[in-house]
C-alpha cells in the first residue's frame, strides 16, 4: 500500500500522488491511508499548501472501486459500510478543520467520486484532455457528495443536468461554468500547478485558514450570523488571526511599503 500513495516535499508545499493502476480508483485501504497523508498535512505547522494529483493520462480517478465492491469480498463493501478513515472518502471530504489550501490537479478522467474528490480540493486545475462525469444515476445509486456540493459551486441548472443524466463534461464547458479555475495542456499542467502552490505557500496562512473556516461555517448560515461570528470572533481561526503577529507584520509592511515576513503566528 506504501507504493499507491507517495509524496514529495518541497518546502512548505506537499505533493501527494495517487497512483492505483487502472484508473486510480479507491478502496477503503486506500482511503484510510490517504486520510492519514492528509491528517499529517493539516498536522504539520511546517506544511502550508497540498497538490493532489494522480498517476497517469487516462484517469484522474474513477472514484469507489467498484470492481473490489462487485467481487463479494468484505473488504469491497460499499462506500457507506466501511470505515473509510479520519478525512472520509479519499482523505479529504470530512477531514476537520484542515484549514489550509489543497490544490486537484487533474489529469485525465475525473469519474463519480474522483469528481467528487476534486471538488473537495480548494483549486482545481485540469488538463485540456480531462473529462468530468456523475455515472452513479446510471446504476442506480447517488452521488452524495456531489449532489451536496455541485450545486453550490457551479449553476444549479448545470449541476442538476450532470447528476439527473451521467453525462460527460469536457475540460472547456467544465471551465466555462467554473467548475475549474483553468484549463491547460497536459505538458503545463504541473508547471502551472507549483506555480500556484508557491504563490500560495508565500501567503498569510493565518489568513488561509480564517477563509478556509469562515467559509465553510457560512455554507450553513445565513450572511448575517456568519458576518456576527466572523466579528464576534467566535472562529478559532479568526480569533487567532486578530491577535497574531502577521497581523501585526502585515501592517507594518504596508504602512513601509514592503513585502510582509509571514510566520504563521
């Protein structure tokens, strides 16, 4: 199992590859040890920003092992029935409080829960030959997550055409609706994904983590509750923030007009 997750580090950046030939599809092994990878991540003061990316040209990632879940065997059963680990499916739809930035790096075909393991990612960047799709309406079953977030993150009209029929969605019309920040040819892919993770792992991450929060209280309240907690300071990670010395560097560096030291305290 060591072999199907690998990372690489590079200062404050984590690279984690899933690599499961054929198409990078997870079992529950994979998804507890991926979990693991990530809970590291959010662990590790000395990490700021994540890539998830997967092995291949093909496949991105074709989602629940389906083949492993047809085959009878325990360890096969179905998405709901398994202790799937600490982060959920794929390590990072029900990770708590993993307040920094991960970026997907898709290349190849995002399928069922591979879409919906990029969509649990901050910032995706896909290849022009990516390819997206909800196939699960086709053997009878629900995307869950995807019906959850899809909708908040691209038209609902678009959401409900992709969940209602399982078809597929190109690269471009994935970036057209924004389900994708860009679209790049596969040679650029990596180059222009470091390229972000660098810029971002020279920011604010106390920052980082008040928007990742901030962000994820108010999918469920109203703009006015969450605007009273954010000034209330009633978020750990704001709270933190008002009295951090970046806070306190930031301003300094624009009232000298300097770039800021960031700490991360």
């Amino acid at each position: 199992m060591a072999d199907v997750i690998t990372t690489r580090r590079e200062g404050t950046i984590l690279e984690v590859t899933l690599d499961r030939p054929k198409a990078n599809a997870i079992d529950w092994k994979t998804s507890r040890l991926m979990g693991e990878v990530f809970k590291a991540f959010r662990d590790d003061p000395n990490l700021r920003v994540a890539i998830l990316k997967t092995a291949g040209d093909k496949f991105f990632c074709a989602g629940w092992d389906l083949k492993v879940a047809a085959s009878g065997d325990v360890e096969g059963a179905e998405v709901v029935d398994r202790d799937l680990g600490v982060g959920g499916f794929g390590g990072l739809q029900e990770l708590p409080d993993l307040n920094k930035p991960v970026i997907a790096c898709v290349n190849g075909m995002a399928v069922g829960g591979g879409l919906e393991l990029a969509l649990s990612c901050d910032l995706i960047y896909a290849s022009d030959h990516s390819s997206f799709a909800l196939p699960e309406i086709r053997a009878g079953t629900l995307a869950d997550a995807a019906t959850i977030k899809l909708p908040k993150r691209i038209p609902y009209y678009i959401a409900m055409d992709l969940l209602l029929t399982g078809r597929w969605m190109d690269a471009a019309e994935a970036h057209r609706w924004g389900l994708v920040n860009e679209v790049l040819s596969k040679e650029r892919l990596e180059e222009r994904v470091w390229e972000v993770a660098r810029l971002l792992a020279s920011g604010p991450p106390l920052v980082f983590a008040a928007i990742k929060e901030t962000a994820r209280v108010a999918e469920s309240l109203t703009f006015q509750k969450a605007r009273d907690k954010v000034a209330r300071r009633q978020l750990a990670t704001v709270d933190a923030l008002y009295d951090s010395e970046d806070t306190r560097e930031g301003r300094r560096a624009f009232a000298e007009k300097r770039e800021p030291v960031w700490k991360g305290r």
